[in-house]
C-alpha cells in the first residue's frame, strides 16, 4: 500500500467556522508534512512531523494547528480562517526524514473554499 | 525562496524525448536535486533525484552539469498521459528534518 489518503476531498467553510483536515498512510512512514498549495502555484510547505514531533514550522498562522495522534495520522486544524485561506491542501509521507532516498508520497489533497 | 528557475511551458510531440531544464545555480554542496509531476487535480508525483552523478530510472533520466548549477529532466518516449506541470525541486537539510523547495514548475504538453 502506497497510498497517502486525505479526508474531505472538498470543503466549504465560513469564516466562523472550525473544520479538520484529515490525512493517513499506512506505509510505516515516520515523517509526514502539509503543504498549500494556491491555483496555478507550486507547492508551499507548511509543517513538518518527525516521528509524532513538530520539526518544522513555516511561520504558518496559528489559525491553523496541526496535530499528529500517531504515526500513521496527521491533522490538521482550522478555526477563523480568512477567504485567502482558500486552497489546495496536500499531505505527503516519507519513511523517515534526512535519508538520502526519501521520497515524499503525495495525497490527492482536499480543496479548501472559505467564504 | 525559490532556488530553481524553470521556463513556464514546454511542447513535444509524443513519441519523442521531452528535455525540461532547470536552473540551480545557488545550490549547495549537499543538496539535492528533486523531480515531480502535478497531473491536474493530483498529488505531486516523485520522478527521480539526484546529487552530482547522472541518473536513470524507469520513469526518467536526470543530467546534472559538472558544476551542478543546472539540469535537465529527460523523458525518452513521451506520451500523452506524460502531460503534467514538471517541478525541479531543491532538498534543503534542516537539523533533523529536510525540506523540498518547489520551482515554479514547467507546463508540458505532449501532442499526438
């Protein structure tokens, strides 16, 4: 199984609102990220987990709070979220980070539409 | 930062080898060189990476300059399923962790 999957694929949330963003992968990864990724723009990154740790944080806003239950799962958390919010979210895996054949493993991402 | 430059968009007709370049001029000693793919509505794609020695795989082959501060993504036979943004990627090490920098990415579209 190679498969990263994320939950919604889509979803439309008000400003008000809090939603979660769901991603999970059963490969034995031990490094998991989330990324956004804005229309006809490349990938951003946003955070890092290294076994279950926060190890990288791109100066995101605290609006969005990410979490990681364990390591096949990774959250992530948006509350008061702003229209420019609106985009893709991806999550990948890897098997662990800093290993010089790590690729990342790409989830089919969820749209994200503030209103 | 972004710390490869690529050109927006490439065509080849299918059948023939498909050359996308990149730039990396500003690269460092141990940094390597990514190569994934965005078909439209899909997760990015890993193709192949290297560092200093040129490499093959199923998928591609991947040329580095002597200098390292460029290059080139080669896809032998293109197909149509091949149409997809190409990003030229830089893998920055950070303490414990490791980051990849995305271009701004190649259209390709290969013609029947």
């Amino acid at each position: 199984d190679t498969e990263v999957t994320q939950t919604p694929k889509h979803l439309v949330m008000g400003m008000t609102n809090k939603k979660s963003l769901k991603c999970e992968q059963h490969m034995g990864h031990r490094a998991m990220y989330w990324y956004k990724q804005k229309a006809k723009k490349p990938p951003e990154l946003m955070f890092v987990y290294s076994y279950e740790k926060l190890s990288i944080n791109e100066s995101v806003p605290s609006r969005f709070s990410p979490e990681c239950p364990n390591s096949s799962l990774l959250n992530l958390h948006l509350h008061a979220l702003q229209p420019e919010d609106s985009a893709l979210y991806l999550c990948a895996s890897s098997h662990r980070t800093g290993a010089t054949l790590d690729e990342q493993y790409f989830g089919p991402g969820t749209r994200l539409t503030v209103t | 930062d972004a710390k490869t430059t690529q050109p927006p968009s490439m065509d080849c007709a299918e059948g023939r080898a498909a050359n996308l370049p990149c730039n990396h001029s500003t690269i460092s000693g141990n940094e390597y060189v990514y190569w994934y793919r965005q078909i439209h509505s899909q997760g990015p794609q890993y193709i192949i990476h290297g560092l200093k020695n040129n490499e093959t795989n199923e998928m591609a082959s991947l040329i580095i300059t002597e200098d390292r501060k460029s290059s080139t993504l080669i896809l032998p036979h293109a197909t149509l399923r091949d149409t997809a943004v190409y990003y030229c990627i830089v893998r920055v090490v950070m303490d414990s962790s490791y980051k990849l920098i995305f271009g701004s990415g190649t259209r390709l579209l290969v013609r029947p």
